[in-house]
C-alpha cells in the first residue's frame, strides 16, 4: 500500500524564492550573505564563501537556514 503524496500549500515568500538569489542571515552574532543553492518546504541550503564558513564555524561553505531567519538582499 503506497501513500499518496501530499500537496503542503507553499507561502508567498517561499513561493518566490530563487535559486541564485542573495539573501542575508545572521548566525553566531555574524552576519553573512550567501545565494541560495536549494530551495526545500521549511529551509533553504545557502552557498557561503569559505571566509564566512570559517567565522560562524561552519563545517562547509554550504548551510541550511530556515525560510523565517533570513531575508532578501
């Protein structure tokens, strides 16, 4: 028996989202800029430079962040 899938209703903001776009977020009192690599239901993943990644002390310049603790640049 296989589940059929579920239609979620997407907001206007994250119904807007691009991938390319640049957006900001502040992580460990830092703020940082990156564009955003993919778009998922609750978060997106957001390419940050190397620099960045190594001041917030994240593991790669890749990073997942919430729809509501970002915003557009």
């Amino acid at each position: 028996m296989a589940f059929q899938p579920h239609e979620k209703e997407v907001s206007e903001f994250v119904a807007a989202r691009r991938i390319g776009e640049w957006i900001s977020f502040t992580r460990n009192g830092v703020e940082v800029n990156g564009t955003i690599f993919k778009i998922m239901d609750n978060s997106v993943i957001v390419e940050i430079s190397h620099e960045d990644a190594k001041e917030i002390g994240a593991a790669s310049n890749m990073t997942v962040i919430s729809h509501k603790k970002y915003k557009i640049v």
